[in-house]
C-alpha cells in the first residue's frame, strides 16, 4: 500500500518526530523515504526585499535546507532506503507538487495541534496539505506521548458508515496488519441519533437511522480486520465524536488515529471544526487523515 513516504521538514522537533513515524511504516511496509525541504525566498527574505536577495543570501538558504534535510536521514538509521529533495517555493504548493510527481502513497508532516490552532485556520502549511493532498497525510505533534517506542499496539478507526470514514478503513487495517497493531472500530452516537432511533423504535418502524448504520459499520469493520488477521473490538460511545474519540484514545493508549477526510470539498468543514479537524488539532498521537476525495 504505502511504496514511497514523503517527509517534508522545516528542521523542528515536529518535523523531527513525523520523520520517526516516516522511518518506522516505511520498514513497516518496504518503502522508500522521500525527505524535502522548501525555501520559501520570499518569507526568508522579508517585506523589505523588493530588490531581490543576493547570491549569499540564497547560498547560506540552501545550506541551512540541506543541514535541515540532514537531520532527518540521520534519523533513518539506514534501514529504508531514502531519497532526498529541496526546492524553492511557498511550501505547501511545492510538498504538494513533489508528492504528485514522485507518487507518493503517504505524508508525514509534523504540527503544532492545540498551540498551533489559529495557524491552522489561517492555513498552516500542514493544513493546507491535509486538505488538498491527494495521498493520506499523518500528522504528529512531538510530545512523549507521540514517540515510536516499540511501535504501535493499537490503532482507533472510527467509523459512521459515511463516505469518508470508509475511506480510511483499508489504510487502517493495512497499517495495524504490518506492524501487528489491535483495530479499535469506533463509533460515536451523537443525542440527535439517540432521539430518532427512539422515535423510530417508538413507531416500529425498521432501524435504518445513523446510529445504527454507525453501529454496524463498527461491527463490519471489526469483521474485516478479523478476516485479515488483525486482532480487533467494537465499540459504541455517546456523546460529541471528536471529543468522545479522544477521550477514548487516551483511555485507550492509542498510538494512531486513521480518519477520513473530505479533502478539497471539506475546506468549510475543516477550518469551523469537523471531527477530524478538532481530532488533528487535539490528540497526542498521530493522525492519519485519508481523503475521501481519492479513496
């Protein structure tokens, strides 16, 4: 599934952290490691730059990029073959054309989560990613509870039986196939649900509302990690979805979330505050978000 993983780097610890996860699925799944770092000229150069930057400038750039990129092959141990990049642009446009043109089947990108909040709706470059590119994207904050370790125990994928949430339902159990993690299938019943179930129950009239589709679409992916080998339960909670699954994944020791996201068509939901954008923005462990957009 995942044959080239792309780790772009801006020399911070989150980078840092995402090019350990980066290293980790690529011996996970026999991939190769793509490391990319960008110059953006012009915000390096400032606002009092109209007449262009010299020769020096630009040398010393490059430099600082190449020690930046550096950094994260130190962290690959050799034990992935890697491939490194770096280019000059406004960032996430040029993480984006990199991915389209080496076909890249996964991005690991660090964030800064909670603290980076008003980046994110201003339009992070991470954020931009997640919502435009067309591979999956995995998002990490470096913080102990987002370290490697001995790899992951288990993986939470919630499910509503939705487009987007289906989408990530194959990248989720090919992930804990490879490294032997335990699926959490997940679904939140929001009040609203509960109430027209009960109205529904109420006139005997069959059970086709969103909490029992969400139900069942946990039961039917249980099922199908089952079918593949992978060691898997099925649960149920009430309450806000983002804030019930994190709760839940710290509970839980989660060591990765496997999403779905609109992508493109999300853009409104995203920036207000969908599910999976309150879960990138508040979990301690990585995020994988896929767009259903693709999938």
């Amino acid at each position: 599934m995942y044959e080239r993983i792309l780790v772009p780097t801006d020399g911070s610890d989150h980078a840092l952290r995402a090019a350990e996860h980066g290293r980790y699925l690529a011996d996970a799944f026999d991939a190769t490691v793509h490391v990319l770092a960008v110059i953006d000229l012009q915000q390096a150069a400032g606002p009092f730059s109209a007449g262009g930057v010299d020769k020096a400038f630009i040398d010393r750039l490059e430099a600082e990029a190449d020690a930046t990129v550096e950094a994260v092959v130190d962290t690959q141990d050799g034990s992935a073959s890697v491939q490194t990049a770096v280019r000059k642009g406004e960032p996430a446009e040029e993480i984006l054309d990199y991915a389209d043109d080496h076909d890249v089947d996964l991005l690991a990108m660090g964030t800064h989560g909670r603290s980076g909040l008003r980046r994110l709706v201003a339009g992070s470059v991470t954020e931009r990613v997640v919502r435009l590119a067309e591979a999956p994207v995995l998002t990490v904050r470096s913080l102990d509870r987002s370290r490697v370790a001995d790899g992951y125990d288990d993986v939470l994928v919630p499910t509503d039986g939705s487009e987007p949430a289906a989408a990530a339902v194959d990248h989720g159990l090919e992930i804990a196939a490879h490294t032997g993690a335990r699926v959490h299938a997940v679904y939140v019943a929001a009040a609203a649900d509960r109430a027209e179930r009960a109205a529904a129950a109420a006139g005997n009239e069959p059970d086709t509302t969103p909490d029992s589709r969400g139900a069942a679409a946990a039961r039917a992916l249980a099922e199908q990690a089952r079918t593949r080998g992978v060691d898997a339960l099925t649960t149920v909670l009430e309450g806000a979805p983002a804030a019930a699954l994190l709760d839940y994944a710290d509970e839980h020791d989660i060591d990765l979330v496997v999403m779905g996201t609109r992508g493109r068509a999300g853009l409104s939901r995203l920036v207000l505050g969908s599910t999976t954008g309150r879960v990138l923005r508040g979990a301690e462990m990585p995020v994988v978000s896929v767009n259903a957009r693709q999938e």
